[in-house]
C-alpha cells in the first residue's frame, strides 16, 4: 500500500497530509489558513504529522505538492520541501495542479454539469480550467479575465469550485448560464492532493512550479548600470 505525503502552500493555506492510497481518511492531517508566512509554519506543520504516522517519514513511499497556479512564493516553500524530503528519504516526488485538486473532489458520483476550478487572480482575472462529464477538457489551465471565461464555458449548466467560484457563478448567471458552486474554499482539500498524487506518474507529473502568469516585479531595465 503507497503511504503519501502531500504538501500544499500554493494558496491561502499552508497543508500537509499523510495517506495511505485507497484508505477514505487520511493518518494525519492539518491545515492552517493563511495567506503569508508559508515558510515558517510548514515545517513544524510536517513535524507534528510524522509524529502521528508510526514509522514517520522513513514510512513514506512518495511525496505530492501542488505546483500553482498560485502564489509564486508559496509555491516555492511547498516544492523546496518536497524535493528535500524526497531527496533524504530517496523516494518519488510528484507535483500536482492547484486546479486539478479543486476539480478531482467534483468529478466524484453523480453530478451534472461542466466541472470548473476557478481561482482568483486579482485584477479582475482567474486561473481556470474545466472539463465536461466523461473527461473531454473544455477550457485548459489559463489565466483569463471572468468574460472570457463565460464566453469559452458556453451555455452550461456549470459547476464551479475553488476561491473565485462565487464570482464566476454570479458573472454567469448575469449571462444567462446556469452555474452552481461546489466549493468556494480559498484552497484545495489536502486529502484530494495525496490521492492525485498516488495515481501521478513520477516521470510525467514533475514537482516543477506551474506558472500561468508572469510575475507582477520585473527587472527594471532603465535603471541598470552598464558594464564598463
């Protein structure tokens, strides 16, 4: 049986979980709510848990963590963690999409509509990605403004998870699209990111960050002294 810890720092929580693959309930779990300090809170985080698990993180068959889209500090302290436990520990890390996590717990039974994970941007953008019942992807992972992604979803009925959920569905329905929210957690469920992180083949799905946008400080050209 694959024991997986899954990490995630990504968005506006920094969470860790420890699963055994095919199990309903994780070993051990914990997520704090925050938008800042990442860095300070996962490593204790990560201590509390393996002291839960017998055996702690010599147990560990892989690790998972999200890769974004989402904060591009965040992201950093997630991935660096993985690769290093990974790396002491000699075994797989696989990296998992912020999107994919909060669409993965929809796709579940017997719902209808268009599954969409919808994640704030700022500005007046999301981070989407939805998929039609039977698997076939509608809008690929991308960085849009709330029209255009109303524009790509068509006529619906959607069914919308992740931070921007509540906005996407209230800009549908002025559209005239039927759309029901899932979910409008600021983060995705850290239990689904260690079961997509059990099914992730390592040498397809690598913990690299996924950046749908450039990043808001760029160098300053003008300002810099040439060489002499």
């Amino acid at each position: 049986m694959v024991r997986v810890l899954a990490i995630d720092t990504a968005l506006g929580a920094c969470s860790a979980c420890i699963v055994e693959a095919g199990e309903p309930v994780p070993l051990a779990a914990e997520s704090i709510a925050m938008d800042r300090g990442h860095a300070e809170a996962l490593m204790p985080l990560l201590d509390r848990l393996s002291a839960q698990v017998d055996g702690g993180f010599e147990s560990l068959d892989r690790v998972a963590v999200t890769v974004g889209p989402g904060s591009y500090t965040g992201l950093r302290v997630g991935i660096s963690a993985a690769r290093g436990i990974g790396l002491a520990a000699g075994i797989p890390v696989v990296g998992v999409a912020t999107l994919s996590a909060f669409l993965a717990p929809m796709m579940v039974g017997d719902r209808r509509g268009l599954f969409t994970a919808a994640i704030d941007a700022k500005h007046g953008h999301i981070y989407i990605q939805a998929i039609a019942p039977g698997g076939r992807t509608i809008i690929p992972p991308g960085l849009m403004t709330y029209r255009e992604a109303i524009r790509l979803l068509g006529s619906g009925p959607i069914l919308v998870s992740g931070s921007a959920s509540a906005m996407l569905a209230a800009e549908a329905r002025a559209q005239g699209v039927e759309a029901h929210i899932s979910d409008i957690s600021g983060y995705p469920d850290i239990a689904w990111v260690a079961r997509l992180g059990a099914l992730a083949d390592p040498t397809q799905a690598l913990p690299k960050p996924l950046y749908l946008r450039e990043p808001d400080a760029k160098p300053q050209d003008g300002a810099r002294i040439a060489r002499q």
